[in-house]
C-alpha cells in the first residue's frame, strides 16, 4: 500500500531539517508554495490539497521539529540540549558550596543561568508529597518554586518541598532566592545532606506547562522527583519539570577513566 501522501511530504520536509538543509529558526515555504513543490507527487504540473499540506505541517509539529508563530509562519525549531549529570552530589561539580547548584552547572559549561518567578509558600502536603518526606498528609511544608531558563530559553520549572520543623528558622523561610543554594542552608543548620533518591517519569505536559516552557505540540517533559536525606531521614522533595525536547539527563555510576 502506498504511503498517504501527507506522510511522504512530512517524511522529506524532515530529512531536510535533520540534514540541516533548514537549520534551527529558518522559515519553512508557505502552504502554496509546498502545495506546488510537493505536487509532482500526484501528476505532473498538479498541486497537492491545502489540507495534506496542513496535515504534514501537523505531523512536524507533532514531532516537535516545527513551531507555527501566529501571524509569521512556520518555522524550525531550535533544540540545544543541555546534559543534567544528575548522579553529581548537589552543588560539588563546582568545588564550591556558596554557590547554587544550577547556576554553577550551568556556567561551567559557558552558558547562561536564569532562575526567575520565584515564590515561598506554606502549603498542606498532598499524598505524593507526605509519603516521600515521611510526614502526614496535611502537614505544613514550606514549599520554593521557580522557573529557569538557559541562554534565555525556557528550560524547567522547580518545586521544593521542605518539613515545616527544618525549614523553620533558617533561610528557607525567606521570600527570596539563596545564593549559596538550599543544600548548603540546610547543612549550615545541621541537616547535611547525604544521599538522594531519584525517580523519572516521562509524560506528557499539561496546558501550563506547555505554556511555560514553550513547548511545540507533541514535546514531552521529563518529571523528575528527587527526595533528599540526612542520617535522620528525608530533607527534601524536589520536582524539576523538564522540556523533553532540550534536556539530556545523565548519571555516572562507580569510577570511570579520566579523558
């Protein structure tokens, strides 16, 4: 059976984007214009339907090559990804601890940090909360969020939830961005941090976190939960929301040759 004839034009308009034929920002041709370079598919001389032109577009959308910008046209999508090397304890890759962890990650691979929209609230803990921090549903948790942005792209959102009895009294409490980062805090008063456990999840984004990430239909988002302990048990629960189209995540596991 031959393939529909959408799928034959979105298979050569991806071939050319992933040749570099049309690099990252470049305009794709209007739908007229792939309505008659396309139509030798069906005969000589003739024009392919707006709509299979519309359904390839979609195809590429889907696949999150492509972004429509309203009133401009269609473009290629940039996809710089940025490698997370996640099995690195928190802070240490820089050799530094009054530094937050992002930010020296980041910068050491000579690229540019931003941590914006941050909020501190006390909230109740919800079930998936309360059962990683050991502590009863309901329970007041002091929880941080921000957005961060690499090279001025979107690239993840953040909460972390912390048990009310260790946030209280230190900076967590404060309504403002830590330089030295929360690992640090949370060691300054006591509770150092000696292990984390990590679970990820692939999925789907939801309508905000499309929004806030600029994500192109069809782009998943890694979600990853990480719960954080001292000798006396969970410290925090961080979840990190990341665009699965730009985000590389890595772990080093046991000793490895140096290059």
């Amino acid at each position: 059976m031959a393939e529909a004839l959408y799928r034959q034009v979105a298979s050569d308009l991806r071939l050319k984007i992933n040749k570099g034929e049309w690099s990252p920002g470049t305009q794709l041709p209007s739908e007229p214009v792939l309505e008659t370079l396309y139509g030798y598919l069906v005969g000589k001389g003739a024009r392919l339907s707006r709509n299979t032109v519309r359904l390839a577009m979609a195809v590429l959308q889907n696949e999150g090559l492509v972004e429509a910008r309203q009133g401009r046209g269609t473009f290629v999508r940039e996809r710089v990804t940025f490698t997370v090397l996640a099995s690195n304890e928190e802070g240490a890759s820089s050799g530094r601890t009054d530094r937050d962890a992002f930010v020296a990650a980041v910068s050491v691979q000579g690229r540019h940090p931003e941590q914006l929209e941050f909020r501190m609230e006390i909230r109740k803990a919800a079930l998936e909360v309360a059962e990683r921090l050991r502590i009863d549903e309901d329970d007041p948790v002091v929880v941080r969020s921000m957005h961060r942005l690499i090279d001025g792209r979107p690239w993840s959102t953040q909460e972390s939830f912390y048990p009310m009895d260790l946030a209280t009294g230190t900076m967590l409490m404060s309504p403002s961005d830590i330089a030295h980062g929360t690992v640090e805090e949370l060691r300054r008063h006591g509770h150092a941090q000696i292990g984390y456990r990590d679970e990820i999840v692939c999925r789907m984004p939801s309508q905000g976190e499309a929004v806030v990430l600029r994500l192109g239909a069809g782009v998943p988002v890694l979600e990853m939960f990480r719960t954080a302990y001292s000798v006396a048990g969970p410290i925090r629960l961080t979840i990190n929301v990341y665009a699965g189209d730009s985000t590389r995540l890595a772990y080093d596991i046991g000793s490895q040759p140096v290059e």
